[in-house]
C-alpha cells in the first residue's frame, strides 16, 4: 500500500515512481489535493506494470482522470472509506 497525500506532481512524482512498481498495488490517494500530468503519467505507469492495481481516489484525481477520460481505465477505482 502507498499512501500519497497533499500535492502529486512534477517536484513529487519522482519520488513515487520507484515506490509504484509491485506487481499489486494498492495507492491511497484520499489525502491528493492537487495532481498535474506528472502525477497522472506516474499512475499510468503505474497502472501498466502492475498486474493489479486498486486506487483510492479524491475528487481532485478522479477531475483529471475524467478530463483525460482515463476514468474507465483506472476500473479499480474506489471511494475512501471513512
């Protein structure tokens, strides 16, 4: 499980991207309050080397994921659970 909170972009990403790379990944992402392409490259990547991935969503991911029209993509997508 990866935790990631408060901004995820180019200054954050490169610090997540070695930490995404198991083969099951859940990433907690509740905590995002800002995501730019950077973040959103990371996940991708992220998405494509694991074998299974589950993302823990906020709103601000799931806006960009939608204007990338990536939501789909990202079908382990799921709501933090309070």
């Amino acid at each position: 499980m990866v935790t990631v909170a408060g901004e995820f972009d180019l200054s954050t990403s490169s610090q997540l991207t070695s930490a995404l790379t198991a083969e099951r990944l859940l990433i907690d992402m509740a905590g995002v309050t800002f995501i730019d392409s950077t973040g959103l490259a990371c996940l991708i990547h992220a998405k494509d080397q694991a074998a299974d991935l589950v993302l823990i969503s906020s709103p601000k991911v799931d806006r960009l994921l939608e204007l990338a029209g990536l939501l789909e993509y990202f079908t382990g997508r799921t709501e933090k659970l309070e």
